[in-house]
C-alpha cells in the first residue's frame, strides 16, 4: 500500500495515495489578477498601466510613478464601507486626510465605482476648488475590481509640493 505523508494539516498525517488531495489553494494567475487602468495627464498623454486587483488606484498610480500625489496613503482605510443598499458598516478608519490623490474619472465609469462619501466630496471641494467636479474622486478610495478593466482616470495638475 502507497502513504502519503500530509503536513499541511495541523498535525502531520498518513493518507492512502488514492485519497491525496492537494490541501492549497490555487491564487490564480497573474493575467487572472491583472487589470489595465488608462492614466490620462494633463497634457493628454495617455498610458495603459497594468494594475493588480485589490490594491488601490493610489498604489497602482506610485508603482508606475504616475504623477499624483498621496502623502496620507488613504489614511487607514475608510470610516465607513456600503455593504448593502441598506447597510454602512462603521470601519473606524481615519479615512483620507490629505486629499492630493484628486483623480476625475468619466462618467460613463461611475457605476462601477463605489459612493463617495460625503466627506470624500467635500475635502476635495476645499482643497481642489474650481476643479472639482462630479468626476472627481479619491484614488486612495477606489479598491481595482475585474469590473475597473479598461477604465479612464484623469490626473489633473498636482498642488504646489512645498504645500505638502
């Protein structure tokens, strides 16, 4: 009789062959975990960047030496999270302090995005101003999903840096 010795349980353990399933789990491959994002700058320049899901449009941007800024780097994840259309959740985050990471993304893109937050909007009408609009957003807010493959972000022209 074939044994084979498992010691991805707790405790080691010998198994009939025949009864040998693997105990891992398979993470995909990097195509499978891989989006694109097109930064477009202010002068129109345009760059298919490959980004990884899960991570924020903030961390994809700084990987790729994208020109937007992001002292606060999110500021610890949300205050609050919409898991249904009835539920926000409380998180306890800190939330976003800084508000340099202003990206305006299309409105043909803004179904796939997640609600900003009231605070979200009105941090980047005191520190943007006049370029604010009703596409821009966060990009430490915006957690990549498959569904943001191909999407459009505009960075606009960053504040002074000696005001950071």
């Amino acid at each position: 009789m074939n044994f084979l010795r498992l010691g991805c349980l707790k405790a080691p353990l010998l198994v009939k062959s025949s009864a040998y399933k693997p105990c891992f789990r398979s993470l995909g491959t990097v195509a499978e975990n891989s989006i694109k994002i097109i930064f477009v700058d202010r002068e129109g320049n345009r760059a298919a960047l490959p980004a990884r899901i899960g991570r924020t449009l903030l961390e994809t941007a700084q990987m790729h030496n994208v020109d937007l800024e992001g002292s606060c780097e999110g500021g610890g994840g949300p205050p609050e999270v919409r898991r249904t259309e009835n539920w926000i959740e409380t998180t306890y985050g800190e939330g976003p302090t800084c508000f340099y990471c202003h990206v305006q993304i299309p409105s043909s893109f803004h179904h796939l995005l997640p609600p900003s937050s009231a605070s979200e909007m009105e941090g980047i009408k005191q520190v943007w101003e006049e370029e604010a609009n009703s596409t821009s957003r966060l990009a430490c807010m915006i957690t990549l999903e498959k569904k943001h493959d191909g999407m459009v972000v505009f960075v606009p022209d960053a504040p002074p840096v000696d005001l950071i």
